[in-house]
C-alpha cells in the first residue's frame, strides 16, 4: 500500500464536471489499495476574482484580510471535491490548512511554511477516507490565516508529501508534463520523461513555469518524487527526481525570462566591500536579483554587472545609483530589454564543448550574447529582447532537444528517498522553508584566463568556445561582464594542468581579433551550494558580506539557481572557505 498526494490545480477542478472526474481519479487510487491525500486549488480563475473584488473596494488592502478573502476559494473547492467523493460512495473529509496544521510564519500573502502536523491527517487515512487538502493557505502563530503565495498550492502538495512520507506526488494540470522549452515558442518542443531537481530548478524560475518553483525545493530538499501531468489527457507525464536517479543529458531544456533588465555599476573600486555595498542596498528593498556577473578588475576598478525583473528596474537603479555615489564608482548603466536564455542539463559537465555548440548556434542567428554566466548544469547568456524567441530556437535545435534522449523507464511509484536527500541540513533547520546551505565547497585545482578588448560583435563567444572545444580544454566557470565602449571580456576557468595550452589557444584567438589575453595559474573558486538560494532573498550578498568582514578581494562571480560561484586569489581560498563555513553555518 503506497500513500500518494494527488493535486489538481485550478483548470481541473473549474467546474462541477471537472470536480467529479478529478475525484474519479482520487477513488481509482483508493480503489488500486493506496491511501490518498488530494491537494486542491481554487476553482479555475477564483483566486484572481477574488482579488479583483478587493480592489473594487480599496487598492490597499491589507495584507492579513487579502489571506482571509483569497483562502475561501480553496475552502468551496475542497468541500465541493469531499462532496463528489462520498456522492460516489466513499469515504472523504476535506481539510483547511489551519484544521490540518499547516503552520506558517506571518508574511501574509506571501507566508512560508515552519512545520505542519500529521497526527490528524494520518488518523483519517487509518479509518479509510481520502482526505481533502486545501491548498496554498496556512495558519500562523496568532491563529490568523495566511496564504504562501500565489501558485502556491503546488507548495501544499509536496510539502504534505514529505511530511507524511508520500510515495508519490502528483501534481495534475492543464500541461501534460515538463518540456525541453515552452511548446508556445516553438512548437517542436517536446516532453522530458524525466527531469532532475535541479534542472527543473533552473528551468522553473526562469518562465517554464509549470510548477511553483518553491514546491520544487521542497521536493529537492525532503526527497520527494514527483510526477506532473494532464488532467484530462492519459499520459504518464513527466517525473521529477534526484540527479542521481535523472538521465545525464548535456542538456535537458531552453528556458527563456524575456522580462529582465541589466544593470552594471562600472569601475567600481576593485576592493574588499563593492559588492556587499551593492548586493546589501538591494536585498534591504527586497529585490530579487538573478544574474550576477562580476569581472576581472583592471586598473583597480571592476565592473559589476546584474539582472532584475524589468517591473523592479526604476527602484533598482535608484539604489545602484546612490551605491554607486557612496564607493566612488565611474558610474551606472543600463539596459530595459534583454532576455535571458539558458541551456540546463545535469550531464553538461561530462561533455565536452557544450559551450562551443550553445554560442556557435547564436551567432548562426548573428545573435550577439551581452552577458555569460555559468554553473555546473547550466549556461546562461544575456541577450535583447527581441533575439529571445530565435535564440532558445537555435539553442534548441543545436542540442537536438526535439529528438529523444534516452529517458528512464517510467515508474511511477515506490521509489524510496534519494541517497542524496539533504535531510541532515533540513533537520537543522526552524522552518520547513528556511533557506538551506548544503555545502560550501572550495576547488583550487583551477587556472583562470582572460580576454580583454575582445570585439562585441555577434560570434565572439562562439568563436572562443568553439577553439576551446577544438582543443579539447575541459573549461567550467564561464564569465562574460556586459561590453563597454565596444569592448567586450571574457573569462573562463580550466584546470590549472592544462592551463599552458589554454593561454596558447587564447593567444592564438586574441591575436585574431587585437585583444588581449591575461591569466592566473591558481585561483580559489569557492561554491555555495543548497536550495533556497533563488528563492530567499539576500542570499548573494550573505555571500559577500563575510568574504568583505575578511577583507577578501572578489575576482569574479557567476550565480544561478541553485548555486553560487566566486573567485577569488589562491592564497585566500583556505580563509574564504573557513569564513564562508562559518557564516552559513556548515
Ligand atoms: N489558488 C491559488 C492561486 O491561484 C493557489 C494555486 O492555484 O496554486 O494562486
Ligand atoms: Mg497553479
């Protein structure tokens, strides 16, 4: 007998004949022997009218009467749902989120989950009923109702899934799975059997969208297997696992963020602090920041170039702006439209030139790329808004992702938690959703090579990359500052063996194209790594904060979801490391 979380999501459970074959699908669980626990959404578009009819009243609403009116939509689903279940003769109890004990702290609207109770859900389940879970609200400390989020009954279901040990999460939507890119981009995109959790990580925040990219750590974090799929289509849909259970693909899917605007402080003083004094202003006036993309400095001074939401882009400038004036920095730039695009893939690190292939497809398109950043599963690369949709195109087709990969069999239940589940972190923690540092990691097993004055010209990164490839170098940090005056740089780590033939490559690219190549043969690079890092604001600058108490000099930064990368001198990295275990406590 397995226990499974099934959710439906609002489309599913639209209307009364939605509900009643949602819950058909509920009983044949029951019926095959399991226990179920259903997590369901507001009906159809609920949410948004209720939100529509607070504004018909004030624009102000307060956060804490918001959570009170959003809450009642899921209230009328989970009592219509318990009532379609027992009209067909079973056993059902629907649940708020205050009766189950789903216990939040007191962000209203937006509120994170601390810790949920199982006694009563469980007793249910003993005496045969399938129970009937609201999602996406909460209760805190005060008894007041809280909600997680919008989207955020995706959240509910996996989190009651890890609590109670589920088997198996569910999550049944409109989308009958997880694609290699958006299918409304291009039409060729096609559905992954399975994915990793950290591909679907970095692939959710940046617009796949499918899932609530909060529910997708919580799964990472407690083990939690999950499949998504149709509501109204028989499909097997698509499995979320741990990387070691996942296909090794070089790359697994496009993702596209086509809101984004860049903005670089130039010449900021290349010391100890710059960062912090930017990252700290931002995270105060809680700013997501996405990219961050910091160069090599010259002549003392570095430029630190980043990403926001477009929406964020005035307040943003306003705060880099007043930083910029208390460091002394040359000044301030930016950009409204561009667009990120990414290539994700757990297997990228194992094979070779997959940086050659994803630039040399964008400069077929005369794709000019502003910005590269990278992790071990992931490349990401700035570029205007308007190339978007022809470079994830391009990307795509490169990568033949429209063909199969290889894909695991698809067995859809039992499989125990992952070895890798960092259950020992999530032990230490307060709150179920706190933020949650696996592991700091140091490598000073690396060289790092630098072009300066490189032409900003569509095919510079393509061609780079591709030479590299060619000659076999094993690069790992990619870092591309945004051009200024024309000029563009680059920087890219190799292993510090290899680092004689890497210089004699870059040379050789340099002279081609009047510029200049400049390296250091041992630098630290030191990695955060855990879940959360997206999603909790601030986490960046906790990086530099304690790397700048030290008096410790950043060379170069690259961020993504799930990690975060620095660089700094050799003879630092001992100390960086000890400093950056303390600070995240690890
Ligand atoms: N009903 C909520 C919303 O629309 C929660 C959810 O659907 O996940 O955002
Ligand atoms: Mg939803």
């Amino acid at each position: 007998m397995a226990l499974v979380v099934q959710k439906f999501g609002g489309t599913s459970v639209a209307d009364p004949q939605k509900i009643q074959a949602a819950a058909r699908k509920a009983i044949a669980r029951h019926e095959a022997g399991d226990q179920v626990v259903v997590v369901v959404s507001a009906m159809g578009h609920q949410t948004d009218i209720l939100v529509d009819l607070a504004k018909q009243i004030t624009d102000r609403p307060s956060a804490r009467e918001m959570d009170m009116l959003l809450s009642t939509g899921e209230q009328v689903s989970v009592a219509l749902f318990a009532m379609a279940i027992q009209a067909a003769g079973r056993k059902a109890v629907s649940l708020t989120g205050a009766q189950i004990g789903i216990r939040t702290d007191s962000t209203h609207t937006k509120a994170r989950i601390k810790s949920i109770s199982t006694d009563h859900v469980r007793n249910l389940l003993a005496d045969g009923a399938i129970v009937i879970a609201a999602g996406f609200q909460g209760i805190d400390q005060n008894g007041n109702i809280t909600t997680l989020g919008r989207g955020g009954s995706d959240t509910t279901a996996v989190a009651l899934a890890a609590v109670l040990d589920a088997d198996l999460c569910e999550i049944y939507t409109d989308v009958d799975g997880i694609y290699t890119t958006d299918p409304r981009i291009l039409p060729e995109a096609r559905r992954l059997g399975s994915i990793s959790y950290d591909e679907m990580l970095e692939l959710a925040s940046l617009g796949a969208g499918v899932m609530h990219s909060r529910s997708i750590e919580f799964a990472k974090k407690f083990g939690v297997k999950v499949v998504v799929r149709s509501s109204f289509k028989d499909m097997p849909g698509t499995l979320i696992l741990a990387a070691d259970q996942a296909v090794r693909r070089p790359a697994s899917g496009v993702a596209l963020a086509k809101d984004e605007a860049r903005i670089t402080l130039e010449g900021a003083p290349d010391q100890p602090g710059s960062s912090h004094a930017l990252f700290s202003a931002l995270a105060e006036s809680g700013i997501a920041v996405d990219m961050i993309v910091q160069n090599v400095g010259q002549g003392g001074q570095a430029d630190i170039s980043f990403t926001v939401p477009e929406d964020d882009l005035v307040v943003a400038l306003e705060h880099t702006k007043r930083v910029a004036a208390a460091i002394g920095a040359a000044g301030v730039s930016h950009d409204h439209g561009v667009a990120k695009v990414s290539v994700v893939g757990v297997g990228m690190a194992d094979a070779e030139g997959v940086a050659g292939r994803m630039f040399s497809a964008l400069s077929k398109e005369k794709i000019n790329v502003h910005m590269i950043t990278t992790s071990e599963i992931k490349i990401s690369a700035l570029v205007d808004r308007v190339d978007g949709a022809a470079a994830v195109r391009a990307a795509h087709q490169a990568f033949s992702l429209d063909r199969a990969q290889g894909e695991l069999p698809h067995e859809a239940t039992g499989a125990a938690l992952p070895k890798s589940s960092p259950l020992e972190v999530v032990r230490r923690l307060e709150g179920m959703e706190d933020l949650a540092i696996e592991d700091c990691l140091l490598d000073s097993s690396q060289a790092l090579v630098t072009f300066t004055d490189l032409p900003d010209t569509p095919g510079v990164a393509a061609e780079v990359f591709e030479e590299v490839g060619r000659a076999g170098l094993n690069v790992d940090m990619i870092v591309q500052s945004n051009p200024r005056g024309g000029r563009a740089e680059i920087s890219f780590t190799v292993p510090a063996d290899s680092r004689e033939q890497a210089i004699h490559v870059a040379e050789k690219i340099a002279a081609a194209r009047g510029a200049s190549v400049a390296d250091v043969p041992h630098v630290a690079k030191l990695s955060i790594t855990g879940v959360g890092i997206r999603s909790h604001a601030g986490v960046a600058d906790r990086l530099f904060k304690p790397l700048a108490d030290a008096g410790i000099n950043i060379d170069l930064v690259s961020t993504s979801e799930v990690r975060l990368n620095v660089i700094v001198a050799a003879e630092h990295g001992e100390q960086s490391l000890a400093v950056l275990r303390k600070a995240f406590g690890v």
